[in-house]
C-alpha cells in the first residue's frame, strides 16, 4: 500500500516537473519571427497592451496600500486597548506592507527579465 502512494506521489512530481520545465522553455526561449524582420503587429499590440496594464496595476496599488495601512493605523489608535482588534490592525498593516513590496519587486523582476530578452 505505502509503496503504491509512493509510485503514484513520484509519477505525480514527475508530471509537474515536465510541466514546468516545458513552461519555463517556452517562457525563456527566444521566438523569432522568420520572415519579419521585427515582431508581428499584433505582438507589439498585445505587448504595448501588457505593459499599460502593469502601469495601471502599480498606479491603483499605491493608493490602496496607503488606505490599507491608514486603515489599519486608525483601527489600532482607536481599538481603545481591545488586544483583539490591536492584533488584527498590525496584521492588516504587515500584510499590507508585504503585498505591496511583493508587488514593487514583482515589478523589478519583470523589467529584469525584459531586459534580457531583449
């Protein structure tokens, strides 16, 4: 029985790891086009497109941090001593910290890897 799982977990990480290593080819590879000298129309399109979105995203981000984090600094100056609410206002703020540097260093990440496709 415990080696039956043992076959069935290893086929499964066998899987996933095929999985992942054909994705990271198929994201890490350079793709020419053949007969253009430059990328096709709709590439450059959907690329410029790709690129407004990630501005937005960091543009509606900051904004929502700073409320997230007012927010959590307002609920623990007037929990009035409750620990239950002070715990929840310094949760909200650590997270709130976290998901916006996750999302500034996501940012970096990605022009890095830009630049070195290009």
């Amino acid at each position: 029985m415990f080696s039956k799982k043992l076959k069935l977990n290893q086929s499964f990480f066998i899987k996933i790891l095929f999985l992942f290593s054909i994705i990271f080819l198929f994201l890490f590879s350079p793709v020419y086009a053949g007969l253009f000298d430059g990328n096709p129309q709709i590439v450059d399109k959907l690329n410029s497109a790709f690129e407004q979105i990630e501005g937005w995203l960091l543009k509606l981000a900051t904004p929502a941090a700073a409320v997230a984090i007012a927010v959590g600094v307002f609920m623990q100056k007037f929990s009035f001593g409750d620990e239950e609410r002070i715990r929840i206002a310094k949760k909200l703020i650590r997270g709130t910290l976290f998901s916006y540097a996750f999302i500034l260093v996501l940012d970096l990440v990605l022009s890095a890897i830009q630049t070195l496709l290009k």
